[in-house]
C-alpha cells in the first residue's frame, strides 16, 4: 500500500472505531479509488455499506469473494463474521472469525467471539446439557481451573 493510500486506510479505521460510520465509509472508498488491490479497504467497505446503506446480501457476497481472493487476512474474516452476525447467521459469523484466528491472535476478533457467548461442548454429549452431571461437573471443573 503506498503511502497516501496507507495514511487513509489508518484515518478509516479510527473513523470506524469511534462509530463514525459513513465518514469511514467515505475514506475507505476514496482510499480503495488509490489502491484496488487493497482487500482490506474493499473488506470495510462492504462491512460499512452493509450498516450505513443497508446492502447486506451484496456486502455478504463480495466479503465472501475477498476470503478467496485474499486468504489469510484475520480483518476480512471478522468483517465477514460481523456481517453474518447481522443477517442472523451466528454459527456462519463464528466459523468465519475463527478461519481469521488460525494464522494468529487478532484481539478485536477475539473480543468479538467473547461478546457472542459461546458456550462450551458438555462434558458428558450424551446426555443434555442440562441434565445435572453436565451442569455440575461443569462448573466444579471450571472452579479448579481445568475448564
């Protein structure tokens, strides 16, 4: 990324941060317009027009075409699981987040999977998950620590 492109794309994501959604908007496409080929403008881009404008399903579409043509990138996985989390498609949105976590930790993902409240696999799958061995075991081995 070259440098004007690289100092809008900075100026973008501290817009998106502080919840100023159409000015990084804005500042993502103009900053796309220098760099095409930066998957990451076009990844916000789709995420913003998706919130700002309302293009959900087309925003879904491109990001899903950005993980093929840009594998690896953690902040094109976490925008396409922010999107599958607004169309309703939790377990789309987690799958998606976590392909982003394999190449390393991105705590803005992390917190993302947090605040979903993922819960984990019973101790015992055969029975339900509230049946009293799973709730029990559960929380006795969360208190020592091993869970």
């Amino acid at each position: 990324m070259d440098e004007p492109a690289g100092e809008l794309f900075a100026k973008g994501e501290d817009l998106f941060r502080r919840g100023e959604g159409l000015a990084a908007l804005a500042i993502f496409e103009k900053c796309a317009s220098l760099d095409s080929s930066n998957c990451l403008c076009r990844s916000y881009i789709a995420l913003l027009s998706a919130t700002e404008r309302g293009e959900l399903n087309r925003a879904i579409k491109a990001s899903e075409a950005l993980m093929d043509e840009c594998p690896g990138q953690p902040l094109v996985c976490l925008n396409l699981g922010r999107l599958y989390l607004r169309a309703g498609r939790k377990a789309e949105a987690v799958e998606a987040v976590r392909k982003g976590l394999a190449p390393g930790p991105l705590p803005d993902a992390v917190e993302f999977l947090e605040t979903l409240g993922l819960r984990k696999k019973p101790i015992f799958p055969f029975l339900s998950r509230q049946h009293f061995l799973n709730k029990y075991s559960g929380l006795l081995l969360k208190k020592l620590g091993l869970r």
